[in-house]
C-alpha cells in the first residue's frame, strides 16, 4: 500500500513527458525552419564559393 501512495505521489514522470514533448517541439521548429532557409543559405554559400574561387 505505501509503494502505490508513493507512486501516485511522484511528479517526475509528468515532468519527463513535459521535456519530451518541449524537446519534439523544438526539433519540428527547428526542421520547419531549416525548411524555409534552405534554398537561400544554398545559394550564398554558392555565390561565396564562386567568388572565392574567381580570386584564385
């Protein structure tokens, strides 16, 4: 009986799943993000490369 009072009792598992879900969150924003900035960061790096290798 005193285990299933201290199991319903502890709050770490709702906090587990609060981070876990945070943390997916994130990683979908991050993804989404990336997404979206792909193409341009693609082509600076690009011009960059171009520009570097006209010097040489």
């Amino acid at each position: 009986m005193e285990e299933l009072r201290r199991f319903f009792q502890d709050e770490s598992g709702p906090e587990l799943v609060e981070w876990a879900v945070v943390t997916v969150i994130l990683i979908l924003a991050t993804f989404a993000i990336l997404q979206a900035i792909g193409n341009e960061l693609t082509r600076i790096y690009q011009t960059i490369r171009d520009t570097l290798a006209g010097i040489g």
